[in-house]
C-alpha cells in the first residue's frame, strides 16, 4: 500500500516562467528559494530592517542565506526574467510546490522531471479550482516554464524541448499513484487533475455532474433551435399563403370584366 506523503504545510510560490531559467538543473533552484524569501519579506512588517525579515523568513523555511549581496542580485535577475515574460506574454501563472519536495529535488533525492510535472500542474489548476481538464501537450510545455504552445513559438529561450506524450503519461501515473494528486481519465480520451480531491470517485463524480449540466444545456439550446426552425417554417407558409391569396386577389380584378348592353 502507498501511504499519502506528508507535508509539513510551507510551500513555496513563484511564477511558472522560472522553470525557463533552472533549465533543468536542481542547483538553480536554490535561486528560486531566495526569490521567494526576500519576496515575502518585502511584504512583511515594513517596520523592521529588510535584512532581519528575510533572515526571520528564512529561518521559518529551515533555510540559511550566505551572501545577501549575491541573494539580491539573483533576485533581481528573476524579476528582470518575470518582467519580460508578463511584456511579451501577458499574466503568468504560479506554480505552488510544497517545500520539502522542493529541497528533495535539490538534493537529488527526488527527481527534477517529476519535480517539474508537479509545478506544471499547479501552474494549470491554480489556487481555487477543484479540477481540471488538462492535455499531456499542455503539461509537456507547462513543465519547461510555459503557459501553452503558442507562448513556447513565440518566446523560445530555454534550452528545453517540451517531453514527449508517453513521458507526460508515465510520470502522471507514478506521482497519481504515489498520491500526489487524483487523476481520473473518461474514455481514455480526457483526463482530469485535482490536488484537492481525495478520490478518483469523488473526482468522477464531479465529472459526471459537469457533463449533466453541460447536456442539459446543450438539449435545451436544441429545443429552441427546433423551436425557431418551427416558428420560421411557419411564418414562411404564412407569407406563401398570403402571396397566393393577394395573387389571386389581383388576377380576379383583370378578369371580372362586365360588358355593357349598347
């Protein structure tokens, strides 16, 4: 049996376009630690000194900074990084990874694909939604720092090519069975993702539910077009029973001729 992981509830937050910089290497992830940590001290209590909130931030997260110099200059990077990403393509989406599996992928004890799968996701279901429906090529594009496919023609920098569909397949079957997320697949065709649900059950069941209300929709939306197919079909026969009858009007007008004795 696979036990559930378990978190102990920090998680680290930041834009999905980051993942273009680590470029697949775990070491650079330690960048994406210190942008995090200076961005919540930032918006911390602005009545104690920058460097103590981010030293106070750090210690929360079980972290050390070294060199703060060299912290903001990384910092900074990833901003310069983020600002040309939202110019040229508009609103990024965050990715939300749980910090102890952040730490394992920089440590090698877990891997940087799976890693980067899982940033995908969350970049894709956000904060509120309960599940969504999500394509292996969008996961293939999410897991190299890319909204979608079109944003990957257009802003190509990384030195990452998107994963082909039986790697995005295997990896979601490893990490839903290690219980990282539910995913249910409805007739093999389309597959749903929830990191909020606790099982394929419940996960089908919303599916099913969204199916309903959406073929119910769809049946009353094909009542009202028969029902105007209806409706025009009549209005047409009443204008051709109108034409006929002023057509006949008309032809009994020329032909009632009275003859006058002389």
């Amino acid at each position: 049996m696979i036990r559930k992981r378990k978190f102990d509830g920090k998680f680290i937050e930041f834009p999905l376009c980051f993942l273009i910089y680590v470029g697949g290497k775990p070491e650079r992830l330690n960048d994406i630690i210190i942008f995090y940590l200076i961005e919540c001290a930032y918006r911390s209590n602005k009545e104690i000194d920058l460097n103590e909130r981010i030293a106070g931030i750090a210690k929360e997260y079980n972290c050390q900074i070294g060199n703060y110099d060299l912290a903001f200059d990384k910092y900074k990077l990833l901003n310069v990084l983020f600002a040309q990403r939202i110019q040229e393509t508009g609103a990024e989406p965050y990715c939300r990874i749980g910090k102890n599996v952040l730490f394992e992928t920089i440590e090698g004890k877990f891997r940087y694909e799976h890693f980067a799968f899982l940033c995908g996701l969350s970049s894709i279901l956000g904060k509120t939604c309960a599940y969504k429906k999500i394509s292996r090529e969008r996961l293939s594009y999410a897991m190299i720092g890319y909204k979608s496919k079109d944003n990957f023609r257009k802003g190509e920098k990384g030195n990452l090519k998107p994963p082909a569909d039986w790697t995005i397949g295997r990896i979601a079957d490893l990490l839903h069975q290690k219980k990282f997320f539910v995913k249910y697949t409805y007739h093999r065709k389309q597959t749903y993702y929830s990191t909020k649900l606790e099982s394929i059950e419940k996960l089908a069941e919303l599916v099913m539910e969204m199916k309903l209300r959406r073929q119910e929709m769809r049946l009353k939306t094909k009542h009202i077009e028969l029902s105007n197919m209806i409706d025009k079909r009549l209005e047409e026969q009443r204008e051709n029973h109108m034409k006929i009858y002023r057509l006949g009007r008309k032809v009994k007008e020329h032909t009632d001729v009275k003859y006058l004795s002389s």
